[in-house]
C-alpha cells in the first residue's frame, strides 16, 4: 500500500488525487472508512458465512491475492502520474519554444509595432511557470492563473488554456508595419498547429480524467475488499483460538485419561509381562526346534539323493539278479525233474539188467520165469497195494514196509506199462474172452476190488490159484527186444551226458547268483544300517 499524496504544488498544476487512499498499519483492529461514491462492489454479494467457512490458509491466500490487485494498482496510478508529469514538461518546452519564435520575430520585424487588434486570432495563455512580464500579455497571464486555480481544486490542473474566439479581444497597441504576407502565412501556420496541439492536449486530459475516475474505482473497490477480507481474517483468527483453546483442554484431558489408565493397568502389565515371557520362551523353543527339523530335512534331503542315485545304479543289478533268480527256479523244477528221471531211469536199468540176466539163465519152463523177488512180492499183499499206489494203513492194514529195490521198482513200472497198455488196446479193438492179455486184465481188476476189503490176504491167495502158466507165456517176448534193450542203454548214456551238462550249468548260474549276492551283502556292510535303512527303524 502507498502513503497517501499531498496535493501537488501550483507549478506543476498536474497531480493524482489519492488522498483517499488510507494507509494499512498491519493492524486487524484498524477500522477503514473507504469513499463508495455511489458505486457499488462485486464483493457486497458474498455472504460472510462463506468466508466464515473457510479455513485460516484459504484466506490468508486471498488476502495476499487483495493485497498483490492493490499495489498492482497503486504501480498503475504511480505510471499514469509520472506520465502526466512527462506530457507537462513536454508541453512546458513548446511553449517555451513558442514564445522564443514569437520574440525573435518581434525583434527581427517589429511585430510590437505594426500589430493590431485580430479578433480571429486565438492567443495563447503562458504556463505558470513562465516569464509573467511580458510587455504583450500583461493581463492575460493574471487571468490564466485565476483559471488554472479553479481548476486545481476540482482535482485537476492545466498548463495551458486556450481562449474560445468569442471571448471579447482587449484592446492592442495599435499596429505596425514591417509584416509581409509571407510573414502572416507562417504564423497562421504557427498558430493553427496551436490549435491542433491545444486539441490533443484537451483529449489526453480528457483520458486521464476518465482513468483516474477508473483508477479510483478500482481502487475504492479494492479497499472495501480489502476491509471486508481482513473483518474475515479477524474472525477466522477468532475461529482459530478458539479450537486452539479447545485442543489444549482435549490434550489435556488426553493425557489426565491415559495416566489414569496407565496407573490402573500397572497390575495387570506385571501379569502381562510374565505371559509374555512365556510366550517368548516358547518362541524360542520353537525356533530351535524349526533349526533342528531343518537340519534333519537338510540330511534327509542328502540322503535321499544318494540313495536315489544308488537305487539308479542298483536298479540294473537288481532287474538281472530277478533274472537270475527266475532261471535259478527253473533250472531247479528242471534238475529236481531231471534227479528224479535219473534215479526211475537207474532203477529201470538195474531191474533190466536183473530181468536179462534172469531170462538168458532161465529154463524153457514157464513156472521158472518169475524170479524169486516177483514171486516174494506177489505173495505180498503189501507189495502189491504198493504197486497200485496205495499204503497198507490205507487198506486197513498196519505192519513194517518193505524197502523196494531197483529191481522191484522196475518191475512195477513194467506191470503197470503191461496192464495201461492191454487196456488200451482192448479199448480199441475188442479181446477174445479168453487170452493172457485178459487174464491179465482180470488180476489188476481182481487186485484192485481186493485192496479196499479187509480181507486182502484169502483174495491174494485166491487169485495165486487163480493164476496159472498159461496166462505169463508173453514173458517170453524179452527174448527178441534185446537189440531195443541195447538202443535203449545208448539213449539212456546219451541223457546221462545231457543230465551232467545240465547239472554243471546250474552249478554255474548257482555260482554266478552267489557271487552277486556276496557283493550286496558287502556293500550293504560297508554303507551300515544309517544309509540301508530308514530313520524311523
């Protein structure tokens, strides 16, 4: 804000009227008593509520904006004097200038002298501060100055003032010679370019008075603004003491509250801080537990992938052990069958040999065909139930058994041979009712009803009468199958030879299996039970 001006002095007649301006002390008690002039401001249409309402920033922000439109203000008012002053001095230097032409002209051709009185020609007033004694304008300069006056107490003041041409003329010197007509032409000249600088001077008056009375509205504008914003400042700073106030006694009133609470739970902090110690212990042991379940993952991790990678190379070992184990098993069906057609073909040997002695020993009688140990076992009803298949506790009767022989043996074999064989073929085609082959038939017949009867022993010697020699004269077909017997005996070497290879190969493949097994076992040694075998074990 500018001080306010005091009225300019009466020589330079050019001022800015900002008396009316009042001077802001900083002060928000200040009362300012601003001229409306019957104007109006924008701002008489906010209602205070609406300033009331808004925060103490918010209006601080406003008032800076008020006071910024004012100074811009004030620097315009400022600009437009200053300019005021410039166009005075310029105008005060024409004149000057003027009146310097017109006096070398009087002197040069005694313009004093011959002039007259020329009611069409305006005269031109001198400025205040111009020279007053002028021998030509003695009166004139008074008159100016009585007008200058006048006008400088409505506000304004003017340099110059020229005479309408209906103002009455004053009496002259009478006029003198030396003029020319050319003379006369420059100064109707000179004074028509007065007329016209008289004219742009009464417009540029004209404006400035127009922007002062702007100027000066805006400015009243501004100052009621301005007072209006600080009454809104007053009252938001009012506002602010008060929740100022009010903040105080709630944190006050905050504290009082939470040193009572803090006083009433000092008992119950102690009871607070014992669970929580417990509870930190209990953190802790679970933390360690965390580390040690971690380490044990960490092992079992490691272990697992080595014995994954074991398992990778042993998974080849152990599909071929598999292999070997099934080869083992049927190599050994195959050598327990093999063991066991050795020892029925060894048996069947030893008893062929026995019968081929026997023949070739033999009479031509047939009661002298059947050797003692067939005659000793058909006289043995537990010798014949053994034949068939069946026991003597079967047959319901008890008593020591006999140990068989290879002869025995191959006997039974060939009896059962005989008997299948003549039911086969009298199955195919049909028997006499009388022959050896069916006195046969009949014996097994009569043996086997006789096996399941408690009474085996009459029946065995019922059918030993039965029997007579008739019936065993196909004994006597040995005689011609000794060539057979004898191909026979070379097969029986060759599957001998065959048995032994057999056999040896098995030992091999027993060798091998053992020989993988040892190695396992050593290398489930040398890992220890730690590796081999889970934890939870």
């Amino acid at each position: 804000m500018l001080p306010p001006t005091a009225r300019q002095a009466k020589a330079s007649k050019l001022s800015l009227d900002l008396t009316n301006l009042p001077s802001f002390n900083g002060t928000q008690n200040n009362q300012l008593s601003p001229i409306y002039n019957g104007m109006t401001s924008p701002t008489t249409a906010v209602s205070e509520a609406q300033y009331a309402n808004k925060t103490h920033a918010e209006l601080m922000v406003i008032l800076k904006e008020r006071e910024r439109d004012i100074s811009l203000a004030a620097e315009i008012g400022k600009s437009l004097l200053e300019n005021n002053i410039a166009l005075k001095s310029k105008y005060d230097t024409m004149v000057t200038q003027l009146q310097n032409i017109r006096h070398r002209k009087r002197q040069q051709s005694g313009y004093g002298r011959r002039t007259g009185d020329r009611t069409g020609i305006p005269r031109i007033a001198p400025p205040s501060n111009s020279l007053g004694g002028l021998e030509t304008f003695p009166e004139e300069s008074s008159d100016w100055m009585d007008d200058s006056d006048t006008e400088s107490m409505n506000g304004y003041s003017s340099g110059l003032e020229m005479p309408s041409p209906s103002l009455k003329t004053r009496s002259r010197s009478p006029a003198r010679g030396g003029f020319t007509q050319k003379d006369f032409e420059h100064l109707r000249e000179l004074e028509m370019a007065n007329i016209e600088l008289q004219a742009q001077l009464d417009a540029l008056l004209n404006e400035k008075q127009e922007m002062e009375k702007t100027q000066k509205a805006k400015v009243r504008k501004l100052e009621a603004d301005f007072a209006h914003l600080q009454e809104v400042c007053s009252e938001a700073s009012e506002k602010i003491e008060l929740l100022e106030q009010d903040n105080n006694r709630l944190k006050e009133k905050q504290s009082t509250d939470f040193w009572n609470l803090r006083t009433t739970q000092k008992s119950s902090d102690n009871d607070n801080e014992e669970v929580i110690d417990r509870l930190l212990n209990k953190v802790k042991e679970l933390e360690e537990n965390v580390h040690t379940i971690e380490r044990t993952k960490s092992d079992l991790d490691k272990r697992l992938k080595r014995a994954t990678k074991e398992l990778d190379t042993l998974r080849p070992q152990y599909e071929a052990l598999i292999q070997t184990s099934k080869d083992y098993v049927d190599l050994q069906q195959r050598y327990e069958k093999q063991e066991i057609h050795i020892v029925e073909l060894a048996m069947a040997l030893e008893e062929q040999r026995n019968l081929n002695l026997g023949m070739r020993s033999s009479t031509n009688s047939r009661a002298g065909s059947f050797s003692e140990h067939m005659l000793r076992r058909l006289s043995d009803p537990a010798a014949l139930l053994t034949l068939r298949g069946t026991t003597p506790a079967n047959a319901g009767q008890s008593g020591k058994v006999v140990k068989r022989s290879l002869l025995d043996e191959l006997e039974s074999q060939w009896y059962r041979d005989v008997f299948q064989g003549d039911n086969r073929k009298r199955d195919s085609k049909g028997t006499p009712p009388f022959s050896p082959v069916m006195s046969e038939t009949d014996l097994s017949d009569f043996y086997s009803r006789s096996a399941a009867m408690s009474e085996a022993e009459d029946d065995i010697l019922s059918a030993m009468e039965y029997m007579s020699e008739d019936e065993f004269t196909f004994l006597d077909t040995f005689k011609e199958d000794d060539e057979k017997a004898m191909l026979r005996r070379e097969w029986f070497f060759r599957r001998w030879a065959r048995a032994i290879y057999r056999f040896l190969r098995a030992i091999w493949r027993w060798c091998r299996f053992l020989v993988l097994i040892c190695a396992a076992v050593v290398m489930a040694l040398y890992r220890g039970p730690d590796d081999v075998l889970p934890d939870d074990m």
